[in-house]
C-alpha cells in the first residue's frame, strides 16, 4: 500500500504582490494568494466562472524566487503541502488559517494554462 501525503498541486495567478518578511536569523519568508478559477455549468445550466482563493507560504531559498520572478497577475504552478494553524481572535474565539507552505514554484506563461 502506498503511503499516505500530505501534498497539494495548484496551477493559478498571483492575486498580489508577494509580501517578504526578513527575520533576525537570516531567515526569510514570502506570502501570497493564489487564485485557481473552476468553470462549469451549474443545475440550471448556466455558465459559471467560480475563484477559489488559496495562502501561499514560501521559506528562504523559494523567497528570491517569488521575490525576483512573482508579481499580481503572474501564472504560476505550485507543488507544496497544506499547514492549518489556530489562534484565538480579540473577541476570544477560536480560529483557524491553513496556507500551503510551497516546496516548488514554476512560473509559466498565462497561455500555457
């Protein structure tokens, strides 16, 4: 049996500028929204244009990539894995964020999707 991953594959458009944060230990990270468009028809036939948005999280190295190569409206292919996190809001209720920390990036072409 094969084992199980936790592994997630997304083809869409930077839905803005990345945001790059430099930590004291030379450590550095990147964020960004992914917009994945669905197309289809729904019950009554009508066509449907429907955008999922996803958090992207990039670690050190992938930082100069996104930061050299990754702007609002750039296509790109990801391969990462997805992380939840929770924290409590100012009103006391719990809340959860999951992003995808990306392991690999290809930008591409628009046209090539």
């Amino acid at each position: 049996m094969e084992r199980i991953k936790n592994s997630v594959r997304l083809t869409g458009f930077a839905g803005m500028d990345p945001v790059l944060v430099n930590f004291a230990n030379e450590k550095k990270m990147a964020r960004l929204s992914l917009g994945v468009n669905e197309f289809y028809k729904n019950s009554l036939g009508e066509a449907v244009d429907h955008t999922q948005w996803f958090n992207l999280i990039f670690w050190n190295q992938k930082v100069d990539l996104v930061e050299n190569l990754v702007k609002k409206g750039s296509a790109m292919r990801i391969e990462g894995k997805l992380s939840t996190q929770t924290y409590t809001d100012k009103n006391g209720e719990q809340r959860y964020i999951t992003e995808i920390i990306v392991n690999q990036l290809e930008v591409v072409d628009k046209y090539d999707l």
